[in-house]
C-alpha cells in the first residue's frame, strides 16, 4: 500500500483514500508504543494521540523507494515524539534539556546502585557512576523537585493539615520602602537646609506645624507654605 501509494500522484482521490487505510492499519503499532509510556504520570489518551501524531508524519515523511521496512522508520518517530512530549509538556515547570537528561540518568544510576550495593548511593558515588561533577548530580537532584509540584491546597501532616498556602510567605511591604528610602535621599539633599529641618520636625519627630513655626522662627502659614513646596519637588521627583 505505501508503494501504491507513493506512485500516486498528489491531486488522485485514491491517494488520500489509501493515506487512511495506512494510518488505520498502524494504529496498534502507535498504541503499542504508547503503553510502553503508562504509569510515568501522563493519562494513557494523551500518549496514544501523541503517538497517533506522529504515526501520521511518518506516513507522509516515508519514502517506500528506498526499500526499508515502514515500521524501521515509524517506530523511531513514534518515540521520539513520546520522548519529546514528555520532555517539554509534563514538566510542571520548565527546566533546562540538559537537567532533565541528567535527571533521568541519576534516576536509573540510583535504582542501579542501590540493587549493587544494597544501600541508597551518596551524590560522589553517583557522579562517580555517571562519570560526571558532583555539581551535576546536584542539579539534577534540584531538577527532580519541578516534575511534579505539590498543591498550594494540599493538607500539610507536620502542621496539622493546614494547607501549604497558609504557611506559604507574602512578600515583605518593607522592601518597597526600601526602594522609596534610596530614591528620596538624592532628592532631599537638593534641598534647602530649613526645608529639610522642617520636613524631619514634621515627619519624623511627629511635630505640629504650629510648634515648628515656633523652634524656627516664622509663622504658621510660611511653615505650611514650605512644607506644601518640599513635598511637590519631592512627589516631582519620585517615579511614577
């Protein structure tokens, strides 16, 4: 059928009829190559429409006049895209090719060295097995925490079931003041000493404007003056 129906030319309504019965006919292949992938945490559907997919490429990729069989080509399409798919869709953060490779190595190095020597292998033993630094084992250690990612509702036993998102940190309001402080300083040192006296009497010593014409010697209404004029230059000079 692949013969028939690479011989036939692209606009012949047969040729799309017999592409069908060549997908149809592989379809237990791709399934086949799909269970080979169950129980990795993907539903079984997923990976047979992946599988699917990719039987359908190979099928229109295929060139039956080199004389090879079709599932010597199929197959290693097939898997590759299985391959690929669980290397760029299950991960529920995305991390680098590199450290998921990795990650998938130290995985099969520790069920290998644990059967060998009958106890969990330390990070030097796998990096020796793997022939590899240490810092690589490290990270594929680190990697192996962004397959799967606990639920932000998921009951916590060390804390008596509360939920993961009430124990989870908010971000400290105090850095914005941070980012506020070092962008006043250059600001206040343009100006005038007195306005700066002022605004320290007011702001931080808690002072009443009335109280502040006093210690400095002029009126009420200059000392509401300056303070609406310092904090304009200041308010200017903030980022919007």
């Amino acid at each position: 059928m692949l013969r028939r129906h690479a011989a036939l030319s692209c606009d012949d309504p047969d040729r799309t009829r017999l592409r069908t019965r060549i997908i149809e006919g592989n379809l237990p292949l791709a399934s086949r190559l799909a269970r080979r992938y169950t129980g990795r945490g993907e539903p079984y559907d997923d990976l047979a429409q992946v599988a699917a997919l990719a039987l359908v490429r190979a099928v229109d990729g295929f060139d039956a006049r080199r004389g090879t069989k079709f599932s010597s080509y199929a197959v290693p399409t097939i898997v590759g895209a299985l391959r690929r798919h669980f290397r760029d869709t299950t991960w529920a953060m995305r991390v680098p090719r590199r450290a998921q490779e990795l990650n998938s190595m130290v995985r099969a190095a520790t069920t290998e060295l644990t059967q060998r020597q009958d106890h969990h292998p330390t990070i030097v033993e796998l990096a020796d097995h793997l022939d590899v630094s240490v810092n690589d084992v490290l990270i594929a250690l680190a990697a192996s925490q962004a397959y799967r990612l606990m639920s932000l509702n998921a009951p916590q036993q060390k804390a008596n079931d509360t939920e993961a998102m009430e124990l989870t940190g908010a971000v400290d309001p105090g850095y914005a003041g941070v980012d506020d402080h070092l962008t006043l300083l250059p600001l206040l040192a343009k100006l005038p000493p007195r306005e700066r006296q002022i605004l320290a009497m007011r702001f931080y010593r808690h002072m009443t404007q009335a109280r502040i014409a006093t210690e400095v010697g002029i009126s009420q209404m200059h000392v509401s003056r300056l303070l609406r004029r310092s904090l304009a230059q200041l308010r200017a000079g903030m980022p919007s």
